[in-house]
C-alpha cells in the first residue's frame, strides 16, 4: 500500500528494494520513537515526531515544522497534519 509521502512524491533518501516488512517497521519505530525526523518534499524538509507504526506497518508522523519557510502550509502538507511514510523516505534523524 502507498504512503501518503509516495502518493505526494517525497523524495526517498535510500533506494527502493523490495517491500518493508513488518519485523524492519517495528525496530524503525523503536528506533524512531523519541525522536523527530526529516522527509524531503520539493526541496523543503519537513520535519515530524510522534513516530507510530500505522496498520499496514508503514511510520506515522506529525508534521511540526518546515524549513526555510514561515507558513503553515506547504504545497498541500499543513502542520499538525499526520502523514505515513516508510524508512527510505527518512532523510535525518533530528534528536533533542
């Protein structure tokens, strides 16, 4: 099943081979858990925390902020919006 960053075509960080399985989700969640990460989307990283694993084994996240834009929005992605992706799409791992 595509994620939301497929379907909005957020740039991979990492080649696509093959389908993630459930087992590789669920240590990037542990890994991911209290952390925020960085997803490219058009040139604008965007940043979300509140790392979850959603039903179809794909990361959820809560986008808090863009960089190098003052807005609430950027082309269709709002804060507070919820978006699935998948480890490939994970750019950088921001702590603290």
């Amino acid at each position: 099943m595509n994620t939301d960053a497929d379907k909005l075509d957020f740039e991979p960080a990492m080649s696509k081979i093959g389908k993630p399985n459930e087992s590789a989700q669920l240590s990037a969640q542990a890994d991911y858990k209290n952390c925020c990460l960085s997803l490219l989307y058009k040139g604008i990283n965007v940043h979300v925390r509140n790392i979850r694993l959603g039903k179809d084994g794909a990361l959820i996240g809560d986008v808090f902020e863009f960089t190098n834009i003052c807005s609430t929005a950027y082309e269709g992605v709002r804060l507070g919006q919820s978006i699935s992706f998948r480890d490939y799409h994970v750019h950088q791992r921001i702590d603290g």
